[in-house]
C-alpha cells in the first residue's frame, strides 16, 4: 500500500462516522482512527442539531422580546411626532453605546447630532463599525439595549430633525 492510498483512505474515515479501519496484508498492517473528541460529535450530532437551533433561539427570541417592548415604543414614539426618523442598523452585529467600558456613550437621550457624528459602534465578525447618523437633529429614544445584538434594518435611534 502507498502513501497515496493511505491519505485516501484517511479522506474516506474523515467524510465517514467510521470510528476505526484496520487492514492487514502480508507483512503490513495499518489501523486509522478517528480522533477521540470527534467519535462523540458524530454520537451527539444528530441531537445537536436538534438542541442547539431550540436553545439557542429561545434566547435570542428572548432577546428580541425584550426588542418588542423597544418595538411597542416605536409606533409609540411616531405617534408623538410623525417627523421622527430612525437611525437603522446597516449590518447584523452587536450593538455598543460607548467606544469602551470607561468611556461615556456617543449619545444620549436629547443629545444634538449632526449627519455623519458616530452615534454608536456595531461588532460584526470581530470588526468595530462605527454607525454615523444620516440625519441632523436631537437624539429622542434610544432603541436598543447596549450590548444587545441586533439584526440589518433595525432602527437603533429616533431623531428629531
């Protein structure tokens, strides 16, 4: 048997959920195992799949719910004043209020913006983006919990021009 069977071989176990294979010829015998931690994954794969899209959207739909109060503001806030715009996340990401923990937040609540000031910091894969306003005015609500993720599209603020 040669190298390039081997390495065959071995592509063959890796695509498998084969834990082992032993072949004996002659004076030559060869036995490819699966690594230790992989034999488990495929033993719990057809349940992780199962678990992980349960458990881990029930908290991000309990982190929207939360959002749904924000939501239940939103057509509130538009009531008040119908020339209110919002700000919108451009991307899916983690939003931030502040540049870092001991710093104060871009803005607040009745803060004066002008088109193009960073108004927040939105982390996605790893990246800081900061979002500008597009809109000159008076920051009115503040939409989104600090640290919360949000989804492309989600308004973030309502200014007031």
């Amino acid at each position: 048997m040669d190298i390039k069977q081997i390495q065959e071989l071995i592509k063959l176990i890796n695509k498998s959920n084969i834990g082992e294979l032993s072949i004996e010829q002659k004076d030559f015998k060869i036995t490819i195992k699966q690594k230790e931690d992989l034999a488990p994954v495929f033993a719990h794969g057809p349940a992780l799949p199962q678990i992980l899209p349960q458990v881990s959207l029930p908290p991000v739909a309990a982190q929207i719910v939360p959002a749904a109060p924000a939501s239940d503001k939103k057509p509130a806030a538009p009531v008040k004043s119908e020339n209110q715009i919002a700000i919108k996340s451009p991307m899916i990401g983690t939003f931030y209020r502040q540049p870092s923990a001991d710093k104060p937040a871009f803005v607040n609540v009745g803060d004066k913006v002008e088109k193009g000031q960073v108004v927040c910091i939105i982390e996605a894969m790893k990246l800081f983006n900061e979002i500008e306003s597009e809109v000159s005015g008076t920051i009115v609500k503040v939409l989104v919990e600090d640290s919360s993720p949000v989804e492309f599209d989600q308004p973030l603020f309502l200014v007031e021009p």
